[in-house]
C-alpha cells in the first residue's frame, strides 16, 4: 500500500516529474536518464529512488543495469496529471529520442520485459 506522503513527495519535484514523465512510455536506466536530464548519475538515482520507495516504479535488471518504468497500476493517475498539468520539457523529448537513437551502441543493453514501450503519455 503506498503511503500518500511518499506519493506526493516523488511527484513534488520538478526532477521527479520529469523521470516520471520520461518513463512513463518506456524503460530507461540512470545512466540513460542522467544524459537525458543533463545531470549527474548519482543525483539521478537519490531521485529515482524516492520514486521507487513511493511505488511508483516497476524495474528489470539487465546485468549490471536496472531499467526503470511507471508501474501499470499508477499509469491512469499519471496520465491525467500529465493533462492537468501539460507542461514538459521539449528538451527532454528531444534528448530521449537521441539517446534512445543510440541505446544499441551504448553501454546499456537495453530491457528485455520492459522493452516494449507504451502509449507515449510523456507528451500528452
């Protein structure tokens, strides 16, 4: 049962919402989110880890990666946060879809269960 302060502290953060808006759709790892936010791997993972502890995220290891996506129970709420409050960050957009471009020649292999991306309500 997720507790409602550690809800609204993972969506409280204007770095939180936009890692949870980026994965929302698709699966990325820290080092993935760190080149996509323009920020440092580890400040990337404190905040990928309340997130985490508000249970909002589901996770795949991949050797020595874990990819990170919203859980499907908590995409409904998300989504119409997303339309409530519609603004994103084109940057981030345009970041995610370059280095997405480039994840085969990356060091990050990739998910295999979470590989498959959904409806893209990052720019909804």
């Amino acid at each position: 049962m997720i507790e409602p302060h550690a809800f609204f502290r993972a969506l409280a953060d204007e770095t939180r919402w936009r890692i949870i808006r980026l994965v929302s759709d698709r699966a990325l790892c820290v080092c993935e989110l760190a080149d996509i936010l323009e920020m440092p791997q580890s400040s990337v993972s404190s905040h990928v880890q309340i997130i985490r502890k508000a249970e909002l995220l589901e996770s795949e290891t991949c050797g020595k990666w874990t990819y990170f996506r919203i859980a499907r129970a908590h995409l409904p709420l998300l989504k119409v946060l997303a339309k409530s409050f519609p603004s994103v960050r084109l940057a981030d957009v345009k970041r995610a879809e370059l280095r997405m471009a480039r994840r085969e020649s990356s060091c990050c292999p990739g998910p295999v269960k979470l590989a498959k991306t959904r409806k893209n309500i990052v720019q909804s």
